[in-house]
C-alpha cells in the first residue's frame, strides 16, 4: 500500500514537472477592449442623420472603434438625455450627441459626463458654456447667410418671407434665423412677417404650414431652416397642384424628394450640410481626446447651396446602411 501512495505521489510530482516547464517561456497574453463609442442622434433617418451615423461608424471601422447609433422617431429632449445617462452607466469611451441650448437637463447630463471623465462632443447645434469637448458642425449663421442670398437672388430683392423653423428653443434655429435676418435685412423690400415653429413633427408641420398659407395671402418666399419643415412645404405645395406655383422656396437639407422638388421647380434650393463629416470628425475627436492630445474647441464643416445645376454632388446613399437602435 505504501509502495502504491508513493508512486502516485511521484507521478503526480512528474507530471506536474512537465505541466510547468512546458509553460516556460510562454507570454501572457492580454486581451484588449476596444474603445466604444456612441452615438445619440436627435433622429434615426436615412439623410442627415443617417449620414452622420455613417461617418460615426466608418471612422470606428477605421480607427478600430466599436460603435452603437441612437436615435429617436421625434425630437424628444428628455428621451436624449435618458439615453446619454444610460451611456453614462454603461461607461463608454465617449459620446456624440446634437446640443440643446434651452434645457437644464441637458447641461446637467453633460455635467454628468465629464464627472464621469466620458469626453462628449456635440454635432449639428452647439450649446454655450456647455461641458463638452468640442463642437463640430455647421457654422449655422453662415448657413442662414447662404439661404438669405438665395431667396434674394430667386426673389429680385422684393418679397415677403415666412421661415419655418424646429424650434427656437434649438441653438442652430436661432443662429439660420439670425443668419438669414442679418442678410436680407439690406433688402428694404425684402420682409420676415412670420416664423413657424413645427417641432420637426410632420403632424405639426402640415397643419400651421396649411394655416400660414391660408393666412398669408402676400406671402411670397419661404424659407425652410431645417429637413422636415422643408419636406412638408414641398409636399403641401406639390399636392395643391400650381396654387403656390409662385411661391419661392429655399429649403434646408438633401433628400430625393427634395432633389425631385427642385427639379420640378418646386423649391429654388436647399442648404445642404456634410453631416458625413460631422459624424466622421467627432469620432476621430473622441480618439485624440483619449490619447490626450489637445483638439480646437470649433470644428466647421461644409455647407453650400443645391440648385438644379449641382444636384449631382449630393451622394443620396450615405445613410442608407447605417444599424440604428431606436426609442
């Protein structure tokens, strides 16, 4: 018996030999996360926001990021905030999101955010003295200046415009507003008599843009300062069938029903934003910051008129393949 125990216990002390000096020399190997980012777009839409959702994941395809895009059926100021706390829990590496100017709780969650040392840079609307990284986007005024100088070239100089905005409460409505005012204001003749708030709600949108028709019967130039109040007037005007035959309209963003609108005479223009690069740039921001490199507090990027004699510099189908979580 005693022989037995013996040899099991210098078996076991053999084997454990070979187990442990086969192991020599053997690195271990430590298995690296990648960063992870998010995206928390005002929408979840095949245009603008689908063109910044795939910039975002093409530059973390690029970088070696893991992404995730966020977005919403409507502007729902609560239901982004939620959605950037919900980020701020599951500790990601960064967050992009559009700014709200006139909420609390948003600056309160950004607060959050950098307490929680998660960088954010904010796209398409900054928000003043807000705690984020950087803001990337539009330079809102000058696209307002562009829409300005297009309603008084199709315009002559002589009209009466109403301009239909989200909401004031959004920074970037303010600033096209400005924008737009500041340039036309040259124009004498040139009159703002109203502006129509739609909450980028299609609902809402048809209703007061019907009314603002009927109202106004001296109206004679539109100005459309974001996507969904331009595809509303484009659709009211299309199915009156050549009642608003003479009213100008110069809308904001790309789309094909908007290309098709121009085409037909429909609309004059329409502001195009290269949100591709808004989503691109922020992600590319997001890396630099976690390598503790320093990055510019402003980030414009493009943004230029679309006639009917440009319309084949849009590429329609940036948006179309981007995954997007929705609420």
């Amino acid at each position: 018996m005693k022989k037995v125990i013996a040899l099991t216990i210098v078996s076991f002390l053999i084997i454990n030999a070979m187990l442990f000096s086969s192991m020599e020399g053997v690195e271990t190997i430590e298995t690296e996360t990648e960063p992870r980012m998010t995206l928390i777009a005002p929408f979840a839409n095949k245009m603008y926001w689908g063109s910044a959702a795939a910039g975002f994941t093409d530059a973390g395809r690029d970088l070696g990021v893991s992404t995730k895009c966020i977005g919403f059926t409507k502007i729902d100021v609560e239901k982004q905030v939620s959605a950037i706390r919900s980020a701020i829990y599951a500790k990601v590496d960064g967050i992009v999101t559009a700014g709200t100017e006139e909420s609390e709780e948003f600056r309160q969650v950004l607060k959050e955010a950098k307490e929680a040392g998660i960088p954010v840079v904010l796209v398409d609307s900054d928000v003043e003295n807000a705690d984020r990284i950087c803001y990337i986007g539009t330079d809102n005024y000058d696209s307002g200046r562009i829409a300005g100088e297009d309603v008084i070239a199709t315009t002559g100089g002589k009209a009466k415009v109403a301009v239909v905005v989200s909401t004031m409460e959004v920074e970037n409505q303010k600033e096209r507003l400005r924008g737009f005012q500041d340039t036309v204001k040259a124009y004498p003749e040139i009159e703002v008599i109203k502006v129509v708030e739609g909450n980028s709600d299609s609902r809402i949108l048809n209703e007061r843009i019907a009314r603002l028709l009927e109202e106004e019967k001296d109206l004679t130039a539109v100005f459309c300062a974001e996507g969904y109040g331009t595809t509303s007037m484009c659709q009211i005007i299309k199915d009156a069938k050549g009642e608003y035959d003479d009213l100008k309209v110069v809308g904001f963003g790309v789309s094909e029903m908007k290309n098709q609108s121009i085409e037909e005479g429909i609309m004059y223009s329409t502001i195009y934003q290269n949100s591709y690069d808004m989503g691109y740039r922020a992600l590319d921001v997001l890396m630099r910051v976690l390598r503790e490199e320093e990055v510019p507090p402003l980030d414009y990027t493009e943004v230029k008129s679309i006639r009917k004699n440009n319309l084949e510099e849009i590429n329609m189908d940036e948006g179309k393949k981007v995954e997007w979580q929705i609420y």
